[in-house]
C-alpha cells in the first residue's frame, strides 16, 4: 500500500498547462521534497494532492483510496502554508483546534490533543496570545500545531521556512527534521531552496516546466542526476559541463573537449548503454567540488588551466578557469594560493563526473 | 585659518536656515488657520442664525453674536408650532430617513462583503467581467436610472415607501461597497482561505468567522461613505417618495421652499442643522474604529 501515489496527472490553467502528466508513489514515513524553479508546478502539485486544486486529468490517491474529487477536509491531510495562514481574529488555542471544532470532535479529545501538540511544540505559553503577538519562528510553530492537531495521514509544506529569514530558518528546518524522525508521518514538502531539499528529504523529486525530471535519493540526486537540468540545478555553483566528443579505442573510452586536444580516460563510469559511444558529442559533468588541487587518488587526471577569476566566500574559494575557451569553476579551501592569469595544475576526480547525450541532455 | 573660515561660513549657514525655517512654520499656521476658517464660516453663521429670533436677524448682521441660546427656532424646527395644515417639521421624516438609512446601510454593506468575497476568493470563470460591470455602475449618474427604477418600484407595488428607497440605494450602493471590499479582500492572503477550507469550513463558515472579523477598518469605511451617501441623498428621495414617506432631505427643502410669507431664517438654519447632525455623528463614532492593519499579523513573517 503507497500512502500516496499519483498516476498520469495533468493540468491547465485555460491554454497553459502547469503539469504534464505526473507519476509519484510515496511509501509510508518517506520524507518527499518537490524542489524546482519557481513557476515549475511544484504548489500546484501539492495543491491538488490537498485538494485545493481541481484535476483535469489523472488521479489521485490516498492509501489507495482514490480522492480525486473528495474535499480537503476528507482527505486526511494536513498543511503548513508560506505566509503561515493564521485566522488573525482567532487566538493560539482557537487558531489550533479550528479543525477540530469543524470535524465535531469531543471536548475532551479536543483538550488532550491540544495539550499534547502544544507541549511537543512548546506553544503552551502561548495559548492566549493572537498571532500578531508571535515572533515568525513561534508562529511557525503554531502552523505547525495547527496541522498535527489533526493527526493527518500525509503532512503538505507549502515554503514553510522561506518567510524566516536565515538563521531562524536553518533552527526551522533542524527543528522539522526531528518532527519527522520522531513522528513519522509522510511528508510532502515544496521548496526552491536545494539545501533545505537535501537536508530534509529522504526522497526529492525534482521538476521543471510541469514536469519530473528526476525523484530519488538525494544521494543520487547529487551524484548521479539524470539530465543537464537536474546537474545544473543542484549545487552551488553548479556542475561544469564541458561539451566534446567520447572517442572508443579498443574498449578505452576517453573524452576530448571542444577545441582542445588533452584526452581525458573515463573508468569506472557506469554506462547506461555501453553501444555506439565513439564519437558522440556529450557534456563532460564534474562538480567544481570535485576539481583538487593536490592529487587525491591514482586515478585522478591530471591538467593545466588558467586561473581567470577569483572570488572569496570566507571559508572557501571559487575559481574560474578557462578550458579550451569553455569556464570552469572549481571550489578550493581559502588557505590555498592560487595566482590569477596563470596556469595551474589540477586534478579532476575522474570517479565523481556525470555524462549527458549533448543532443537528449540526458544520462548516458 | 581655511578651518575658522569654514566653521564660521557654517554657522551663518546654519542660522540662516533657521530664520527659514521659522518662516516657512509660521506661513504654514497661516495657511491652515485661512482654510480652516473658510471651512469653519458657514457653520458658524448657521449655529448663530439658528439661536437668533427673527427680530435679532432683521437688526443684526450675518456675523453677530445672538443675544441668549434661544432654542425656540429648533423646537419648531423639530415639532412644529402644533397648528394643523401646513405645518411641516422635521420629526416624521427624519425617523423615515433613519427606517431608509439603517437597513440600506446594512443590507449594501452586507452584500458589498459578500461580492468581494466571491470576487477575490472564489473566482470563477468570467469573475473580471461582473467586477467589470459592477464598476460600470460607479461611473452611472443616478439621473440615468431614475425612469427604469421607477418603473421596477411601480411593478414591485413599492413606489413612494420607504421600503422602496432602501431597494434603491441597496441596488444603487452595491457597486461601491463591493469594489470598497474587493480591494481590502485582495489583500487578504488567499492561504487563509485555503487552510480554513482544509480544516474543513465551508463558504459561509469561512466569511463569517475567518474574514468578518478582520474586515472592521473597511466595513467602517463602507458605513461612513454608504450613510453619507443615502443620508444626504436627496434625487432619489424626492423623485421616488413624496408626502409622509418622504426621507428628511425632501423635507428640510419643502420646509424652506414653501414658507408662504416671511423667511424664517433660524428656522431653516435649525432645520438644515438637524438633517446634518447624524452624518457627523456617525463620522466620530466611527472614525474611532478606524484601525488599521488588524491583519498585518498573520501575513508578515
């Protein structure tokens, strides 16, 4: 049983369409991050699994209970909004057993609840006071009581931490984090912020113009994505990709960038399909994480660059070089010296490159 | 020595803009104190008309202070002198204006609320076009719907009643008070709606205890523009009532229209006093309850 799947789901605002036909499953307790670009379809996704939105194609369902058309309230689901969406007339209390009220539970089971929530959060001293009197992390907290109140079977975060600002929302996102590790509950949770998406989930899925690039692991998000989107995409700064053809010479594949004659062996890369790749034009994808300045390993290969730009972040350094008139960046720690207009000698870590079909964008 | 120049080219600098500046403060008073008066004039004449008997208003001048507080010019201004035909005063006609103000008031400002909800929180297909056309009907003189509307009064068998002035200016109020409330719902983060609906309130639920409580500020403003409007209207209510059913301001212009001998001057003054009262009163009840931002709270991070 998938606590949530979503089978073929399509949908258009009049002549735009916003998702083009989605395939999701969730298992019960999994954590699933929806990050993309904004104006990628992600809220409306999860606007439709709350069932604010309507379908025009496909289905939803909820323990293999099809909900397509059942209201929010029936679905057994539970939401954390952006601006928070506290009723400003209402108190704490008022605010927390809102839906409660509405589902005509008993008094009693009303309090414990409420108890219960607001002890966990620490909100109990707040009970009488209305949100305008809430710092943003306490009525975050609230928002979030308002939801576990209900004992939903799926939690939905719509860009819960993106009105913290940055250090509050790092302490936000830690403290939902430990939510979900005691609680267990299936969460969905939409964002555009990577870091939150790779700390939080245990599954990201990853779209772009209404549609899903890649849903994974975050483990394999960052080092195996599946397309150029999802390599650029994740990462900061992003993955190189430098473009130029793969040549095989008697089962040695090894790949030559555009306007450049250095041959770099690829081993140990895992092909998708091993036929027909002498002379394809692919991008060659390594992370500027992954570009050393001392040799790590054996297999690491060895080049000389120029170094163009420098730019100091504190703790570490990003460098920009120029590879046969193609940039690279490269991410060092800022102890390292490294002399601009020069050529420098580098390591890339031939263990840790992706490779795209330079026509289809996708992994080879 | 450059450094005892400079310091002193400062300080006629600065005494300089002092001199301006205290000018330019006392210009200021002057204005605001010319202005004020301007404004201020024509009540004052009229409070002191109105406590001046006749032969006082013969002698004096215009700006003359009264001799006493002589409250005989309100009394029949309000109750009349108690001789039978003829008499008009105020006292009938102005409970007929409150029976028009009150429910007209309520039922625009109501339904206004209610338009702006739908408009701004369950849109529909085509909701651009009624907010189109309810705009329509801010821009439509009251002249222009004088014979249609009396016609629709004649058909419904509610010409010259009250009953019938309050359809009107519900009908005539609507455009206003919904572009008042959409413009204050717009502002109102839609999320709210969307978790009230997850908790499970429906349409009415979620107006009447979600956004009822938080639209105060614009519910104020609705009041005081829709109570002076149908208040100090008077096209509608001499066109469409006449005789007992006639609200305050018709009367208050037959009452100074028809005074067959003398002018009594205090009198109308009084009269004219009285039929403003209400608007002013309700300007400072309200204009109390004028606060601003009660949703700031729940929208900012």
């Amino acid at each position: 049983m998938k606590t949530l799947k979503i089978e073929e789901l399509s949908k258009n605002f009049g002549s735009t369409e916003v998702l083009r036909k989605i395939n999701l499953e969730i298992d019960e307790g999994n954590f699933l991050v929806l990050l993309g670009p904004s104006g990628c379809g992600k809220s409306t996704l999860l606007n439709i699994i709350a069932g604010l939105e309507t379908i025009n194609e496909g289905n939803v369902f909820i323990d293999d209970y099809n909900v397509s058309k059942v209201e929010p309230k029936d679905r057994n689901i539970a939401m954390v909004f952006q601006s928070y969406a506290l009723y400003p007339s209402m108190n704490v209390r008022e605010n927390m057993i809102f839906g409660l009220k509405q589902a005509k539970t008993s008094k009693e089971k009303i309090e414990e609840q409420l108890e219960k929530v607001s002890k966990f959060l620490q909100v109990d001293q707040l009970l009488e006071r209305k949100p305008s009197q809430l710092s943003g992390g306490q009525r975050q907290r609230v928002a979030i009581g308002r939801a576990l109140v209900r004992e939903p079977r799926i939690f939905l975060f719509d860009e819960p931490l993106s009105n913290l600002d940055a250090k509050l929302r790092v302490e936000m996102r830690r403290e939902i984090k430990k939510l979900h590790q005691q609680l267990k509950t299936t969460v969905v949770y939409v964002t555009h912020d990577q870091t939150e998406a790779m700390s939080l989930g245990t599954r990201i899925a990853i779209m772009n113009h209404g549609v899903i690039q890649q849903n994974d692991t975050p483990e394999n998000i960052y080092n195996k994505p599946s397309n150029t989107f999802v390599a650029d995409f994740i990462g900061s700064p992003s993955m190189n990709l430098i473009k130029g053809t793969l040549k095989e010479t008697s089962g040695e594949i090894s790949f030559t960038a555009s306007g450049s004659n250095v041959e770099i062996p690829i081993k140990d890369y895992e092909f998708k399909d091993k036929s027909n790749l002498n002379n394809k034009e692919i991008y060659f994808g390594i992370r500027p994480e992954h570009i050393y300045f001392k040799k790590s390993n054996e297999i690491d290969f060895e080049i000389n660059l120029r170094a163009n730009l420098s730019e100091y972040i504190g703790h570490e350094q990003i460098i920009t070089f120029d590879y046969a008139n193609q940039e690279i960046l490269a991410k060092f720690p800022s102890t390292i010296k490294i002399e601009l207009a020069k050529e420098t000698k580098l390591f890339f870590d031939i263990t840790q490159i992706s490779l795209f079909d330079a026509k289809t964008d996708e992994r080879i | 020595m450059q450094d005892s120049l400079k310091s002193s080219s400062y300080q006629q600098l600065e005494q300089k803009s002092k001199y301006t500046n205290m000018f330019l403060r006392w210009f200021l008073y002057f204005i605001l104190i010319l202005f004020a008066s301007y404004f201020i004039f024509p009540l004052y004449v009229m409070v002191v008309t109105s406590l001046k008997t006749m032969e006082e208003i013969r002698q004096g001048t215009l700006l003359s202070w009264p001799s006493g507080l002589n409250l005989e010019s309100w009394a029949v201004a309000w109750g009349g002198r108690g001789y039978g035909a003829g008499d008009t005063f105020l006292r009938p006609y102005f409970w007929n204006s409150i029976k028009m103000v009150v429910p007209a008031v309520f039922f625009s400002t109501f339904i206004g609320a209610m338009t702006g909800y739908v408009l701004t929180k369950w849109r529909f297909k085509g909701d651009q076009w009624v907010f189109l056309f309810l705009l329509f009907g801010c821009f439509i003189p009251f002249q222009a719907i004088l014979l249609p509307m009396a016609r629709t009064l004649g058909v419904l068998g509610i010409s010259n009643s009250v009953v019938g002035l309050v359809l009107v200016h519900t009908v005539y109020g609507i455009p206003f008070t919904t572009l008042f409330f959409r413009n204050y719902y717009v502002s109102v983060p839609t999320e709210l709606v969307k978790a009230a609906r997850i908790d499970g309130a429906g349409f009415f639920k979620i107006f009447f205890k979600i956004l009822l409580p938080i639209s105060a500020p614009i519910i104020v403003v609705t009041i005081i523009w829709q109570f002076t409007q149908i208040w100090n209207d008077f096209l509608f209510g001499s066109t469409f009532s006449f005789g007992e059913a006639a609200p305050i301001q018709v009367a208050l212009n037959n009452m100074v229209l028809s005074s067959t001998s003398v002018k009594e001057y205090n009198v109308d003054m009084a009269s004219a006093i009285i039929a403003g009262i209400p608007t002013l009163i309700v300007y400072v009840l309200a204009g109390k309850y004028f606060i601003r931002g009660l949703t700031s709270g729940a929208v900012k991070g």
